[in-house]
C-alpha cells in the first residue's frame, strides 16, 4: 500500500509515438505506460460516468456520454457541464453526450458501462445488439441485484451473448466523483478472468493520479465496491452517535 501510495509521485513516461491503441507497456520498474485511446464511450450520465469522461477527456480522448435524461445531454453539450449530476464542474470539450446508443459507440477502444445496477439487466437486453464485442467492456457500476443477488459481471454474464465475455473487466476502488473529476490521486482496480484484457483497461484509464493495478478476483472487487457503502453508511451512524474510535473500528 505504502508502495501505491508513493508511485502517485512519481513521474509518467509519456506514451511512445505510435502507441495510441496499442497494448500497455510495462517498464523495468513494474509501473504500466498509460495509453490515450482514441475514443471511449460512458454508459450513464450519473455523478460517476461524468467524472470518468471528463478524466478520459482531460488525458485526451473523445468521450461519448450515452445518458438517458435529454437535459443532461442539452447541458452537456451546450454548456459543458453536468448540473443535474454533477454540478459546479466545467468539462472538456472533448466530452460530448448522446441519447443515440449507436452514435455513442462508433469506433471505439473502450466502454464504460456505468448503468445503476438495478437497470442493468433490461438495458442490456434492449441495446445488446449495438455493442461492439471486440472492445474492453468494463462495469464501473457497484452493488448487486435485489431480486436476484446478482453483481454487475453475473448480470452481463448472463444476458450477454459469449462473444462478449472475454472483454468483459471489472473497475472497482474507492473512486468519489467529485475527486476524481478534480484530479484528485484515487487507486483503483480492474478485475478481468483475461489478464491481457485488465492490462488493456489499466492503460487506457491510468495517469499520474489515477492508479489503476490489475487483478483476478472478480468477485473481491464488486463485493467489496457493494459493501464499501454500507459500512460507510454505517460509520457515519456510528460517529454521529459519539459512539468512537472503537464502535467505528
């Protein structure tokens, strides 16, 4: 940890010329060379995906917001921010937003899925189709069904076709909207059955203060991004009631 936390000083290598979509590069040094990927597209224009798009925008790629609500898309476009979600932040102008799925996907590297979860299940059903299956799909959306107990991954799974499982990663950390669209330092990690795919989205994700590591362990990673909540939830309970160090422990 002490480790992670000291790499947020340390110098990023800019990324060698001809390296926009290519596979991240690992130094001698363990540390992974970011790469900008040409375009990306959010799913969900929440608090959360507009952070992740003014982030991806700042590094330097296209983001395509794909958001539900018609005003969020009208403010982010005309005005560039996000005063339903996310107000008070002025975005990139590299960010721009879509009611239009398939305009939001056309020729990109990377697909944030950032959907509540408890809608997941039907928005794949109706919009499957118009996914792309040889990008990284990467579920930035925590909790777990209620009436199936199912996590994001188990929800796409399940009602995607298999030729979308091998692109499938997980983003979980402790990531609040509101430092990451600051640029605040925020760790985080990408969960994938596929190494090559969890390297692909740690590249493509990763900056000075935005540390993405690798992993395997799907279901640590969305359990501990559904739990998070609830035991913050309950801290706050916990020292509202004066109740100490020791109840909040």
């Amino acid at each position: 940890l002490a480790w992670r936390c000291f790499a947020f000083a340390l110098p990023t290598p800019p990324s060698p010329a001809g390296a926009r979509g290519a596979m991240a590069k690992r130094d001698c040094h363990g540390e992974v060379k970011p790469v900008v990927a040409g375009k990306v597209c959010v799913l969900g224009g929440g608090a959360f995906g507009t952070a992740m798009a003014q982030h991806l925008a700042v590094k330097g790629s296209k983001v395509a917001v794909w958001a539900l609500e018609k005003e969020v898309v009208d403010s982010i476009n005309t005005r560039h921010e996000n005063p339903v979600f996310l107000p008070g932040y002025t975005l990139n102008e590299r960010v721009v937003a879509t009611q239009d799925i398939k305009e939001a996907v056309v020729d990109v590297e990377m697909i944030l899925m950032i959907i509540p979860t408890p809608f997941i299940a039907r928005w794949v059903i109706e919009n499957q189709p118009m996914l792309p299956s040889n990008v990284p799909l990467v579920i930035c959306s925590k909790g777990i069904e209620e009436s199936t107990l199912r996590t994001p991954y188990e929800i796409l799974v399940d009602e995607l076709p298999g030729k979308y499982h091998s692109q499938l990663c997980v983003l979980s950390g402790p990531s609040f909207a509101k430092e990451v669209v600051s640029g605040l330092p925020t760790n985080c990690t990408c969960a994938s059955k596929f190494p090559e795919v969890a390297q692909r989205v740690q590249s493509l994700v990763s900056t000075r203060t935005f540390r993405a590591y690798t992993a395997h362990d799907i279901v640590g990673a969305e359990l501990c991004g559904a739990c998070k909540n609830v035991l913050a939830i309950a801290c706050g309970a916990s020292d509202g009631l004066g109740f100490g160090d020791n109840a909040r422990a």
